[in-house]
C-alpha cells in the first residue's frame, strides 16, 4: 500500500513539475513564435514518453504482484487440501474406534486391529 501511495506522489508530483517547467520556459525565453511552438511540440512528445513509461513500469509491477498472489494462492490451497485430508484420515480413525467400542446387546465389543479396516 505504502508503494502505491509513493508511486502516485511521485506522478504528482512529476506532473507538476513539468506544467512548472514548461510555463517558466514559455515566460522567460524570448522566442518566436514557431519557436515556441516547436518547444511545446517537442515537450509534449518528452512528457508523453516518459508517463508512457511510468504506466508500462507500474503494469509490470502489477503484474509481478498478481503473479505472486497466484502462487501464494495456490500455495495455501494445495496446504488445506493436505490439511483437510488429513482431518478425514483421523476422523476415519476415530469413527472406527468408535464403532469398535460400541456394544451390541448381548456382545462384547471386541476393538479390531488398525489392519482389519471395513470399507463402505
């Protein structure tokens, strides 16, 4: 965010500062009018390339930043994924315990070993 804040005083401020130059260039220089003309001509086209620059650095920088939120993503996906099976392997653990510690009407629960899993 801070970056952001900083990139955008510097184009304000890069802005102004041009606008300043350009009019006390135009005020203090005694020129003809095609002179003039031409400056302001060959100004404007300076400006234009610089700003142009300025956009085409702030997109890469954005797209560096999405690039990494695409693999911070993916990143935190791929851990809950391993987080959330896991949680199912446990769960299946102790849901068996459970059934093995259940006793049925006349019977003795008898607990089954870890290699004797029911599937259903």
């Amino acid at each position: 965010m801070a970056e952001r804040d900083e990139f955008g005083a510097f184009m304000i401020g890069f802005l102004v500062g041009g606008v300043t130059g350009a009019i006390a260039a135009l005020l203090l220089t005694p020129q003809s009018g095609t002179e003039t003309r031409t400056l302001i001509k060959e100004k404007a086209i300076e400006l234009r390339d610089k700003a142009s620059e300025s956009v085409d650095d702030a997109y890469q920088q954005a797209e560096a930043a999405a690039a990494e939120a695409r693999a911070r993503f993916d990143e935190l996906a791929q851990k809950t994924k391993e987080r959330a099976e896991d949680l199912q392997r446990r769960g299946s653990v102790v849901l068996e315990e459970q059934k093995a510690k259940i006793k049925l009407p006349g019977k003795k629960a008898e607990p089954k070993p870890p290699s004797e899993e029911v599937e259903e």
